[in-house]
C-alpha cells in the first residue's frame, strides 16, 4: 500500500478547494451526485468544475477578505459551470471556516467569531450570491418577506433598515435551515463529523459517504423538507439509520435518486466537516 500523501502544504484556500473535491468524490451519498452517480441536472463533472470555480472567492477569505465579499465571489465562480447551483451551502459554511483557519484558530469559537463579526455589508453580499444561481428555499416567515432571500440585492434597503448583519440573517433562518444552525451554534456537525472523519479508517472518500450516511440519521435534512415536506425527511433518516454496509447504501443511493430525494444539506456539512479534517491532517 502507498504512503499517505503529506497535506500538510496546503494553505486553508486549497484545503477548501479539495474538501469540495472530495465531498462530490465520496460514494455512495444517498440522493447525492458522487463519482459513480448523476442526477438528472447535475452532473459529477460540473461539481468538479464548481469546486474549481469557487478558488478566488476561498483565496479571497484566506487573505482576509470580508465574509460577504468571499462568499459572493465564490459562488459567482461556481455558478460558471452549465448545472447552475452545485455548492452554494458548501460555500456558505467553507468561507468562515477558511477565514479562521487563516486568523488561526479553526475551532467552534473560532468560528464563531467570524461569524459574529460579519456586517450588514456582508449580509448584502450573502444576498446577490442568489443572483447567481438558483438555491431552493423555503418561504420566509410571515414578518419577513422583504427579507426573502430569493429578492437578491431587492433585499438590500430592508437589511439597511433593519440593521441586520449576515449573522443576524442566520440567526432569523437557524429554526428553519441546518447550515444557518451550525453558524449560529459554533459549527457544532461539522467539527464532530471531522472527528469522525479523522476517527475512521481507509480512503478519505470512503470516510466521507461513511460521514454523510451518519449526519443523515441525526436531523431532517433542509433541502429535503424544502423539496418533499417534513415526513419525508424523517422518512429519510429513519431509512438512512438502517444502513450497516456499502451494499445497503449503495442500494438506498439507488432508491433515493428514483424518488427524486437530495440531501443536498447534509453534502454541505459533510464537505465542512472535510475542510476541517483536512486542516488536522487526515492522510491523503
């Protein structure tokens, strides 16, 4: 068997870039394109091309750049490919964790920093990345439609008004998205998926779909309850807990992409939870 090959010269910017390599790379991820599996708008080779394309937008977080100004960078890379939206919730949880790792301290509050840090400016930004592509979401709540976030830049005049930073925006989305929960709770799946990562045995793409079927079990995914409704969802980790081999998720990989089910939130986690076991050295 070869030697494990050395990360250890990557900076946080490339740690990213290959973390959304490797989270499309990992099979079987129930529901989710991965390199044997397509689904019928989205292909394996335009998540290639999107990690690809979110380089300058990471680089840009890695020298210091705002969280704002990072993310929509990032995603207006990504959306160069033809599938459209391939990893905007990967981007949204990557940025501030790059920005940590780069002011040196990747850990829950690390992060936490960063994220309470962010401006109105930031929260601006965050909403022209809609402009982009387009991101299934959910209605807003009742007292917030000018916040939609589907207004793009239309929103901008209410979060002025309203003084809202990105962070406030996550904090007003956290009951209803997971990837807004981990910025407002210290990023908590994603570091205990790294440790599990770190943990596990065997190629890194094999510890990632192992990551994924796990994180699956533990909430509704939010694209799923988005797409198909809260039943399905619990649906889906109940099916997902029933899984003890490659076999079985290979076979729940099949029937998740015939019944049109994506995870598509549980694969940001996973390729957060990636990035920060690439930045602790998981052997390559």
């Amino acid at each position: 068997m070869p030697a494990p090959v050395s990360n250890r010269g990557f900076g946080p910017a490339r740690h990213a870039e290959l973390a959304l390599l490797l989270e499309v790379a990992g099979t079987p991820k129930p529901g989710n394109v991965d390199r044997t599996r397509d689904l019928s708008a989205l292909h394996f080779e335009q998540f290639l091309a999107g990690a690809v394309g979110s380089s300058e937008g990471l680089r840009l977080a890695e020298r210091g750049a705002s969280v704002g100004e990072a993310f929509e960078t990032a995603v207006e890379g990504m959306s160069k490919q033809g599938g459209g939206n391939t990893q905007f919730g990967c981007l949204l949880l990557l940025v501030p964790l790059v920005k940590a790792a780069a002011e040196g301290d990747l850990s829950p509050e690390g992060v936490t920093g960063v994220a309470e840090a962010t401006t109105i400016d930031d929260a601006v930004s965050f909403y022209r990345g809609f402009e982009h592509v387009d991101v299934a979401v959910g209605d807003p709540p009742e007292d917030a439609h000018d916040l939609d976030v589907r207004r793009g830049s239309g929103a901008e005049s209410a979060l002025r008004e309203r003084e809202l930073t990105l962070y406030d925006v996550m904090e007003l989305s956290a009951e209803r998205d997971a990837n807004a929960r981990e910025w407002t709770g210290g990023f908590a799946r994603s570091f205990r998926a790294a440790k599990s990562i770190l943990a596990d045995e065997g190629p890194v793409t094999d510890r990632v779909s192992r990551a994924f079927v796990d994180l699956l079990t533990e909430e509704p995914d939010t694209l799923v309850v988005t797409n198909h409704g809260e039943k399905v969802a619990r649906e889906v980790m109940a099916r997902a807990a029933e899984v003890s081999d490659r076999e079985e998720a290979d076979a729940l990989a099949a029937e998740f992409v015939a019944e049109g089910i994506n995870p598509g939130t549980t694969a940001d986690i996973v390729c957060a939870a990636t990035f920060i076991a690439l930045e602790r050295g998981v052997p390559l």
